[in-house]
C-alpha cells in the first residue's frame, strides 16, 4: 500500500512509479511505466494499493479473432493480463484504439468482447472483468472462477 503523500511503488520491471496525490482526488488512478506497463490503482482509506495485476503491453500477438476494423487502426495498442476463468488463471488479451475509443478484449477462442466508449486499456480491463465475472452460471450463481481479490503492491 501506499500512504497518504508517499505516493510511489514500483513497477514489476523496477523501476518506480510516483505521481502527485494532490493532482487526482477521485478514487481511481491509471499509472503508466516507461517500459509500457500499465497499473490501476485505488484508494484505500488515505493509502494507495493495486486493483489488479499490471497490463503488459504486446508488440505481437496472434490477432485472430479480434475484427479487421480495429486490427487495422494505425493507434492500434495491445495489452494481456491473467484472469480467472473455470478454476484456471488465463491470459486474456486486450486490442484497444483510443482515436475510436474502442476496445475487443478476448481470451482464448472465446468471441471478443467490444467495448465502446471507452478511454483506456484499463478501463476496457475494469469493464471486461465486471461483465464476466457478472455472468450467471448455469445454477444462476456467479461466475465459474470470479476473482474480485486484491493484489499485494509491489512497494
């Protein structure tokens, strides 16, 4: 966790991250590394902790699935993070245009999921995990392996 003004961590590369608590008082915070990761991170009480797991950012992936449109778009950015999904962490890839503001997340051979408007890779994670794990299971509980746990920080 971070603390009230202390507001640094590190990335899972090393290096730090810190920004100026005065500048953001909503609750939610997106911090970008310089080696492209990118990390959500909210309030808890008058300290800072991770929501999730750090986007990594993908220069290749097979984009199979993903629609022509937005696999074609020049801005194009491409992202991966593990989810839970029938009792197994997978990963579950993100295809995100922020000049459309749109996103596909997708995982495995799964339809991808659209997501419009949306202004960053985090948010279409944030949006993707809500739906998914919303989901109704056949007995109408909820998802099959729905994760809402917290990540200990990387301090």
């Amino acid at each position: 966790m971070i603390g009230n003004n202390s507001t640094s961590t590190s990335c899972e590369c090393g290096r730090g991250l810190s920004w100026n608590s005065s500048e953001a008082p909503e609750n939610l915070r997106e911090l970008t590394c310089d080696c492209g990761r990118k990390y959500e991170l909210e309030r808890n009480g008058s300290a800072w902790a991770p929501r999730h797991e750090a986007l990594t950012p993908e220069a290749r992936q097979p984009l199979a699935g993903f629609s022509r449109e937005l696999k074609l778009r020049e801005d194009c950015e491409r992202y991966y993070f593990s989810h839970a999904i029938s009792g197994h962490r997978v990963p579950v890839h993100i295809l995100f245009s922020r000049s459309a503001e749109e996103a596909e997340v997708k995982s495995g051979d799964r339809k991808p999921f659209r997501i419009a408007p949306v202004r960053s890779p985090l948010e279409a994670r944030r949006r993707w995990i809500e739906w998914f794990d919303s989901r109704p299971r056949g007995d109408g509980g909820p998802a099959p392996g729905a994760d809402r746990s917290r990540i200990a920080p990387n301090v």
